[in-house]
C-alpha cells in the first residue's frame, strides 16, 4: 500500500490462532496513514485477534484482490491511536 491516506469499509484479517496454531480470518474495518495499515479492535486487547497476534505477529490482510503479508503490532501510544483515527 502506498503513503496515501484512505480507508475502505473492510478488508479480511488473517491470524495465527493462539492455542491451536490454525489460520483465523475476520473482516475488519480498516484504515491507512502514511503507510501503516491500522486496524481498529473493538473488543480491546482482548479481541481474539489481538490476542493472536501478541502470540505470533505474522498475519496477512486481504483487501479487495490484493493479498499483503506483514507483522501486526499493537498501538499502545494514545497519540499514534488518535493520528491513525482523524479523518
């Protein structure tokens, strides 16, 4: 994805179950800034796919007919939080 601002009403999520090690997907809302695709957890961290992810990092978000494969991070710095949410 480029450094371009936008968003789209969803994208499919793939993690890394946690306990059994099978691939998990949902879709999820998201949006990108300045390159970085953010995701928006509604449950917190204690969304299963936070969860996941704070296990194993590896993870690959599928929007639209483009497939990307990269390491999720959970955003802990309230300012980032807020950036990646203005529109």
């Amino acid at each position: 994805m480029d450094d371009v601002t936008w968003a789209a009403p969803e994208a499919e999520l793939t993690t890394t179950g946690r306990t059994s090690g099978l691939p998990r997907t949902i879709e999820i809302w998201f949006v990108v800034r300045e390159g970085t695709v953010y995701l928006l957890a509604e449950g917190g961290e204690q969304a299963h796919w936070v969860r996941n992810i704070v296990v194993n990092p590896l993870v690959r978000l599928r929007v639209g007919g483009l497939d990307f494969a990269g390491r999720g991070r959970i955003v802990s710095d309230l300012a980032e939080s807020e950036r990646a949410l203005e529109f």
